[in-house]
C-alpha cells in the first residue's frame, strides 16, 4: 500500500478513501492512553471529546450490507452527517484497511437521496428505495476522544478513542476501541505507533468495523471462520510485489478469525483450524521471501509463528481426535459385539478425558491469540506487507524486483521436484516417509495457490484440485497416527482403549493406501500449471 494523498472534501462529490489501522482495547488502559509516551510525541493540539451517536440504515432484507455498503446518519456535537462508505479496497493490508468513504454535512437528521443519486453507488440505492425503502438497524453510541498526529516524514493522522455501545432493539455490545486514521502520507507509520502501543498496553486487533458488529447484534447472526481466498497479482507484479499482496491476504485470515477464537472456539473448531491455516501460509510465505525481506523481520516473524503454531496445535489434534476420531472407532467397534462392549466402555472414559483436555487447549489458544505477542505478530506481517517495496538493506542486487510470473514458476519447480522425490517409494513408506511426503505436498500446494492467479486459471484449477485430494489422503493416514499418540497420552491405566485404538488406526491406515495410491496417480498425470509446455 502505497502513501496516500490527504483527503479531498467529500462534500464535493470526489472519491475519499479512509485508510485506519483499528485496535481493541479495554476502558482502563484507554485512559492511560493520551499520556503515553508514542502518543505525546506525535500530539498536534489538544484531544477534542464529542458524543457522536449514528443510525445505519438498510432495507428489510439488507440489500446494502450484501453489497457491501454502510449508510448512516451521524450526530456529531451540534452537526449532522451522512456518510456512506465501501467495501475494503482489494489487497488491504488488515488490521490497516482502505474503503471508499464518501461524508456531507445536511441539516437535518434524515436520509439524503439527493445526495445518494451522486454517489458510485447510485443504482444500488436507487433499487433499495424502490424495493421497500431504507429504514434503521442498528444504532452506535459513543464517547470519542480525537487528537490530531504528525510524523517526521509529514504523515498525518488522528487518534480517535471510542468509548460506548451498540445497541439494535434490546440488544446491547460494547464498544470500546482506538483508531489511527490516516489523513495523508505512509500507512506504515501507523502500524509503527501502533507497535509502540501494544508493547505497554492490552490492545488487540479488532478486524470488525461498527457495521460489521452491528449488523451481526441486529441480526443475530454469528460470525463465521474466515477461509484462505486466491490472491490477485497484476500482470506486472515483482516478486516483491507478490510476497507482500500473500502475506496481507494471510494477516486477513489470521485477523479475522482471532476474534472469532476468542469469543467461540469450543462451540465451532473450525475458528481454531482456520486460524491454525492462516498461521501456516503465512508461515510458508516466509520460506519465500529471503532475501526480499530484511531478515531481522523474517526472523522474528518466524520465531512467532512457530510458537503460535505450538499454542494452536494441541487443540487442533484434539478437534480432531474428540470429534472426528474417537467416534469414528467407537462406533465399528461397537459393531463388532462380543468383547467389544468394555473396550467401548474404556473408549467413552477415554473421551471424557479428552474432553477436559480439549478444554484446556481451547483455553491455551484463546490466551495465544489474545496475547500481546499475537498482536505483535499480525502487526510485524502487516509492516511487511505495507513495506513491499523497500529492498533489504546492504545488497548489491534486488531478488525481490524479478518478474513475479518468472520467480514463482521457479519456486513451483522445486518444489514440485521435492515432493517427486519425496513420493518416489509411496508404496513402501511408512509413517515418517508418509510424513515428509504430507510435509511436501503441503508447501507445494500454499504455493500454488499463492500464485495461481499468475497463470492459467483452468489449469491451475485442476492441478491443485488434484494436489488437494492427495492431501487430504495424506491427512486421513496423519490423523490415523497422531490418534495412537494421544490415547496413549490420556489413557493412562487403561490399557484396553491404547490397544483399541492401535489397532483401530492401523486399520485405517492400510485401507487408505489404495485411495493415497490412486490420489498420487491422478495427482502425476496432471501437467504443472506454470509449465509452457
């Protein structure tokens, strides 16, 4: 993301854009905020504390937010304004995001369709006036604090702390939060103040704008785990370019489903299995980028990521050892009969003990990414993604400036052959084997859908349709070997559910050779995607 101009008046009918970095933070650390030691260097003028209460509109069957707009009327001190904003530009770099936001002042606190007709979303309301009108969802009452920044290189910015409520009908959330809102110059500034701050304060990322909490109180409607998307590069794109538009599009994951951890990870494993993926691109991205990015940074962000790994993958393995595993053996073995009912009996004992083990997991990954470290992390990948262009320091040459199509079709190549020859006796490996091979075909398969949009889209479809089949073969076989080791971690005097269990994965283990073997075939015969030939 580039530096931005300041803002033009939006009361001019031009295109503004709000570039902010938002962070969650509690009411007692937010009073200690203004006297912190980054904020007093970078005040220009004093803090300005004003009620501002909004009112979002939409139609019945919320036509805006579907498309995702945001319509509100805003009583700001003595003023009214309404203000319409946009979806996140493409290839933000969350928790920094860009939408289109256009804002004018009006005299009275109600919707202005004359001034709707003159937006870049003209059609979208013109329909929603006509298909059963604009009316109130959800209403944001808040305390802000605002203090306008200046940094040496001549960014600008406002700190707003926001202190109150949403509230739609009787349901009521807090708000409580800060935002760095850019007002021209570099993003990157922010992500740095934002560094300093959570180095003494309990901040943590907050991916959700007001809309987005509203909405979800009004509606009733939960969020859902946020799942990788394909990363767009333009036909032009450096490898440089490349690496910063994939680690964005992994901070976004990580981001996004943190907060969903926090506040659901029993109720729905998938919030901690897609936070886990998101780690682990991001992870795999880093492989990536020696040489492009300086490397104290990929170093730290390595050591992170690695011990965020470490924190999330006990409940992970136990998602899937309690949910999926253990009742998968209970029931074939109940359908055996005869001796089988005690060692069922030992198997429902060993889920109860699983079960507080589960527990005690979810509570170790809701502490890792409710960590200060956490947020540390996800703002080391975003200043990486923000800095896409700035070469490391003390290099003659510049890796990072080789054409994006040429650098990634090299990465794919090796990696391609690793897993070649890894898979090269698949038919006699046993577990560790197995392993290097999930290990392979799971760095080729982040890779290419890294750069797929590079090349053609139908073959890249089809290759890692294929590779993805024959990971999750190679996952069924991993879970069928990670399930041994666990029982026997929980199992303790039960001898009876160890030995079920053994024996229940070493079953499933040959069944799924024919179905890898078949897998790796389809996988072979399917050309490279980033191959001319």
């Amino acid at each position: 993301m580039n530096p931005v101009p300041p803002r033009t008046d939006p009361r001019r009918t031009a295109r503004a854009v709000e570039t902010e970095l938002k962070l969650a933070i509690s009411p007692a650390a937010a009073a200690r905020l203004r006297t912190h030691p980054a904020i007093r260097a970078h005040a220009r003028g004093r803090p300005r504390t004003t009620r501002v209460v909004s009112t979002y509109h939409d139609t019945p069957d919320r036509r805006l937010a579907r498309a995702g707009v945001a319509l509100r009327v805003r009583r700001e001190g003595r003023r009214w304004l309404m203000t319409v904003k946009g979806e996140a530009l493409p290839g933000d770099a969350m928790p920094v995001t860009s939408r289109p936001e256009l804002e004018w002042t009006i005299e009275r606190p109600e919707i202005d369709t004359m001034r709707l007709a003159t937006t870049p979303w003209r059609a979208l309301f013109a329909k929603a006036l006509r298909k059963g009108g604009l009316v109130p969802v959800f209403v944001t009452d808040f305390v802000r604090t605002s203090l306008p920044l200046a940094f040496p290189d001549g960014t600008a910015a406002t700190l707003a702390i926001d202190l109150g409520h949403v509230g739609a009908g009787t349901r009521r959330a807090p708000i409580a939060e800060i935002e760095l809102e850019l007002a021209g110059g570099d993003p990157c500034r922010l992500v740095e103040l934002a560094t300093r701050l959570a180095a003494d304060l309990p901040v943590s990322i907050e991916p959700r704008s007001k809309a987005e909490r509203g909405y979800a109180l009004a509606d009733g409607i939960a969020g859902e785990p946020s799942r990788a998307t394909e990363v767009e590069h333009a036909d032009e794109a450096t490898a440089r370019g490349a690496i910063a538009s994939i680690v964005a599009g992994c901070v976004r994951q990580i981001a996004r489903n943190s907060t969903g951890l926090r506040d659901a990870s029993l109720r729905d494993p998938e919030w901690v299995h897609q936070m886990r993926i998101g780690v682990r691109r991001l992870r795999s991205c880093l492989a990536l980028a020696d040489g492009i990015v300086a490397a104290d940074a990929l170093d730290a962000l390595r050591r992170d990521t690695r011990w965020a790994l470490d924190a999330l993958g006990p409940a992970r393995d136990l998602d899937v050892f309690a949910q999926e595993t253990l009742p998968a053996a209970m029931v074939d073995l109940a359908r055996t009969g005869g001796d089988a009912t005690a060692t069922v009996a030992a198997l429902r004992s060993l889920a109860r003990r699983a079960a507080a083990r589960r527990r005690a997991a979810h509570a170790a990954a809701v502490a890792c990414v409710s960590s200060t470290r956490c947020t540390r992390l996800v703002l080391a990948a975003t200043a990486v993604a923000l800095s896409g262009g700035t070469a490391p320091e003390g290099r003659s040459d510049d890796p990072g400036a080789e054409p994006a199509r040429r650098f990634a079709a090299r990465l794919l190549d090796r990696r391609a052959r690793r897993l070649a020859r890894a898979a090269a006796r698949l038919a006699e490996a046993g577990p560790d084997e197995r392993h290097a091979i999930r290990i392979a075909a799971k760095k080729l398969r982040y890779a290419a859908e890294f750069f797929a949009t590079l090349f053609p889209r139908k073959r890249s479809r089809a290759y890692r349709r294929a590779l993805a089949d024959l990971q999750d073969e190679l996952g069924a076989f991993n879970d069928a070997t990670v399930a041994p080791r666990i029982t026997a971690a929980l199992a303790g005097p039960t001898a009876s559910a160890t030995v079920a269990v053994e024996a229940w994965s070493a079953a499933r283990a040959g069944a799924s050779a024919p179905r890898l073997a078949d897998a790796w075939a389809r996988f072979a015969a399917v050309a490279p995607f980033w191959s001319r030939g």
